[in-house]
C-alpha cells in the first residue's frame, strides 16, 4: 500500500519560514542560529527551526509574565477559560489530519497512531483538564488560636495560580505531552512559555497558533524552539520561570533539578523507566502475548511507560516466548506515512544509534536473540527489532532504559522471584502483572516498585488517571481530579472577628 498523501496545508506549514511563538504571534528569532529538522523515514531535512538564544528566551518568558501579572487570563472567570480551552479542543479536533501528519513527518511513527494517540489523544485531554478550571477548590478551618481571648477566627484556603510555567516536552509524543504541559498550567490560570524537543518542534508551533484563534490571550502561550543546551538551559534559569515541567532522561532531569536548587523553583519531573512485566503461570498466554506486543513495540518502544523487560514463570516462558516471536516476525516496517506498518523509523539518527548500540552489545556477548523483519535501508532512522532471551544481567540493555524496540524475556522459578528481580531497579515508572488469580492480582500490584501498575494490561493511560514514577523516574503526578495542584500555590487566608 502507497504511503498516503502530504496535506496542501501540512507541506505548507513545514515549508514555511519558522520564527518563535511569542506574545500571540510568530515572531523572528534575534539568533541567526537554526536547527534541521529530519523526517525520520528517509533521513532528509524538511524544515528548520531557529535555535533561540538567552535574548529570545527572555523575550518569551517576559511576554508571559506581562500577561500573567496583568491578570488577563488569571483574572478570567474559570468558566471563560473553561470555554477558551474547549474550543482550542474544537480546533485541534478540525485540524486533526493536519497535526497527525506533521508528527509522523517529524517524528517517525505512524499515522494511524498520531491520529489516535497524538491528535486524537490531545482532543480528549484537553477536554478533561478545561473541565478542571471549574473544580479548583479551597477549604474552610475550624481553629483554635487562644490570643487574645474571646478572640474569634474563621480560617480558609484557596488555590492560586502558581505564576509562569516552562514546560519542557521529549520528542516521543510532541504533541499529546505538549498538551500534558500546557494545558494544565492553562486551566490553573498559569502562562507559559513551551520548548519543543529540538528534533521534533511542528506540532507545539501549530498548536500554539491554534491556541491563540481559540482565544487565549496574547502572551499567555508563547513557544521557544531550540537545542537543550542553549534555549533550555536559558529557559530553566531564568528567574521569572516559578515552576517547570519536564518530561524526559533522567540525567537530564537531575540536571534541572540541581540548577532549579537554587531558587527552589517549582518542578514536576516525569524520567525514565526500565518498566517489567511479571508473568504467573496462570495468566492468559493469548492476551500475554498480544498485550506485551504492543507495550514493547508501540512507538517502537519509544513510550516512557513501554514493557522492556518480562519475567514469566517458567511453565509458561517457552509459550510466550514463541508467541511473541510470531507476533513479531509479523510487523512490518516501513514509514509512518505508510499505514499498513507496524514498525516505523526512530525518531532521529541520534537515538537510531544509541539503540544499535545497545543491541551490538547483546550481539557481541552471544545473546539470544529473536529478530523481527528487516527494515528499509534507505537511509531512514531505522533499527530492527529485537527480542532477547533470558540476556545476561550484566548487558547494558538488561540494566538501562533503551527506550528502543527491545524487549528481554526471563524465565523465573516463582512469582517472588520474578518481583524481587522486577523491583531490582533503579527506577520505578510502570509495570505490569499477568495473572487469572483475582488474588494475585490484588496482592503483587502494592509490592511491586511503580507508579502505575497495570493488570492484565499494560502502557494505557487515561486522563483521569495519575501518573508519574518512583525512584529515579521522577517527581510528582500528572492527570487526575488533583492535576492542578501542581501548578497552584495553597493560600491560608485567617480572619479574626
């Protein structure tokens, strides 16, 4: 099947000359600096971006404490911004086609997933935070404050808007995690100022026009592209940003904790994970292996919360094992433009050879390893996918997040065992557990070391779900009825009368 046809309006878009999103309108980048963005698919440049320096950022975060301290969107009845936010949902849902083939053309995966994860994922979460600017609530106190006497106090609380935010999102789902950033801080009366991942930056710029037809005011979302080093790093520092929002590697996120130390700046950190199933010798082998084989590969396995690692107890390791060798041996690969692929291009040539690294290792130590098709070679992003077979402890790809299509089976004695190997992990994002045992499923999910435990299901979220890790996978929620109260400061108001 033929790949399917670029939209007049999405070559238009990516062929345009790209500025910065500042103050409701594109505007040119004081850095003369740019950065190529590639489709992952073929290996060729599309577009560029500007590379913002320090000045530009300033701009940016300027504009949107401008707007911020002005009240424009802050001062809003939540309803109106309520409203505001439902029709940026309506525009995102118009423009659906547009958004999914800009992120398959920047990033790679496929069309049929950006259409429903990405734009179609952003339309429901959209939805369901605008409904949270109208459940921001506070609480009334009774106390008990002896001075002077006969004095009386009524005490409360209210919520407030916690100022500017940065939001920071990773080139694996631009733009559904792009909304995770935005919108909330949105809802809770916050501005914002939005950095891209360097490689994968389209989708944030159109969303943020979208923002401004909706009705959001001016200044409140602006969009800074650029390298991490230079436009992030400038974005974390500076001193009119009150909380960031960072979704990404864990280095990367220690290192913005570390400069944000400082001024005690707010922070929500979203890591890495090296997630594990567990598998009981009871669990239903045809929903095992149809589960994990989209949680291990879905995105190419470029999902914070992906299935890396499956520990299966040995009467049922050689059923799955072979089951998800087929499943594999029947994806097949090709550009995300293509819609009859499962396998589709890493998201850049950077990470295309950082997971390769990880698999020659595994090659190189005599690994067992099952292989899925052969992918193009043309140039494109691509990396085979790859099942190994109870590896080595010591193989980096045991031990550290590949964040590629790379998934390792072991063979476990017993439940304990495969949860204590499970638990043996610097991080703690997601797992899994796989089991017919309505007692197993209710006494393994609280030992297990995660965020988010699944059963008999593994790597779907929803909105009103909350998500974030443990350990090294991060600080903080995301999602859920309590979604806001990252972004707000609680206020104790104390009356005496």
């Amino acid at each position: 099947m033929p790949e399917i046809s670029i939209l007049p309006a999405v070559q238009t878009f990516i062929e345009q000359t790209h500025q910065l999103y500042i103050d409701g309108r594109y505007t040119p980048a004081q850095s003369t600096d740019t950065l190529a963005v590639f489709n992952p698919a073929t290996g060729q440049q599309i577009s560029s971006v500007p590379n913002a320096s320090a000045e530009d950022v300033n701009r940016a975060v300027t504009s949107a404490h401008k707007a911020f301290t002005s009240g424009v969107w802050r001062n809003l009845p939540p309803c109106a911004r309520e409203a505001t936010l439902l029709k940026l949902a309506t525009l995102v849902e118009r423009d659906a086609e547009i958004l999914a083939q800009l992120e398959t053309l920047e990033q790679g995966q496929s069309v049929v997933l950006s259409r429903i994860l990405e734009a179609g994922g952003a339309c429901n979460w959209i939805r369901y935070v605008a409904g949270l600017s109208t459940k921001i609530t506070g609480q009334t106190l009774d106390v008990s404050i002896p001075l002077p006497p006969g004095a009386r106090y009524t005490a409360m609380t209210r919520k407030e808007p916690v100022g500017v935010v940065a939001g920071i999102v990773p080139w694996n789902f631009p733009l559904l995690i792009a909304v995770w950033k935005v919108l909330p801080a949105l809802a809770a009366g916050c501005c914002v100022v939005a950095k891209p991942a360097d490689t994968t930056p389209l989708t944030l710029l159109y969303l943020a026009h979208l923002a401004t037809e909706a009705g959001v005011p001016d200044g409140v979302f602006n969009v800074v592209t650029g390298a991490g080093t230079t436009t992030g790093d400038a974005l974390i520092r500076h001193p009119q940003i009150a909380k960031i929002s960072f979704t990404g590697s864990t280095p990367v996120g220690k290192h913005i904790a570390a400069v944000s130390a400082d001024r005690l700046t707010r922070l929500s950190l979203e890591l890495g994970g090296k997630n594990p199933a567990l598998v009981l010798a009871d669990a239903n082998p045809e929903q095992v292996i149809s589960g994990l084989a989209m949680a291990g590969y879905i995105n190419q396995g470029q999902v914070c919360a992906a299935c890396s690692r499956v520990y299966i107890e040995g009467p049922l390791f050689d059923t799955i094992a072979e089951g998800l060798k087929n499943a594999l041996a029947t994806m097949k690969p090709g550009p995300g433009m293509d819609e009859t692929t499962q396998i589709n291009p890493v998201a850049s040539l950077a990470h295309q050879q950082k997971v390769l690294s990880y698999i020659q290792d595994a090659v190189n130590a005599g690994a067992d390893i099952a292989w899925g098709q052969e992918p193009p070679q043309n140039g494109g992003f691509y990396v085979r996918p790859a099942l190994i077979l109870n590896p080595d402890p010591s193989l980096r790809l045991a031990r550290e997040e590949v964040f590629g299509p790379v998934m390792t089976l072991t063979r476990v004695e017993s439940a304990e065992e495969g949860l204590a190997l499970a638990n043996d992990c610097e991080f703690g994002l997601a797992a899994s557990v796989w089991t017919r045992s309505l007692a197993q499923a209710m006494e393994l999910p609280p030992r297990m070391q995660a965020g988010t435990v699944w059963v008999n299901s593994h790597v779907m979220i929803d909105p009103n779900m909350p998500f974030g890790g443990v350990k090294n996978s991060g600080l903080g929620k995301d999602f859920g009825t309590g979604w806001l109260d990252a972004f707000t400061e609680t206020k104790a108001i104390c009356i005496r009368h």
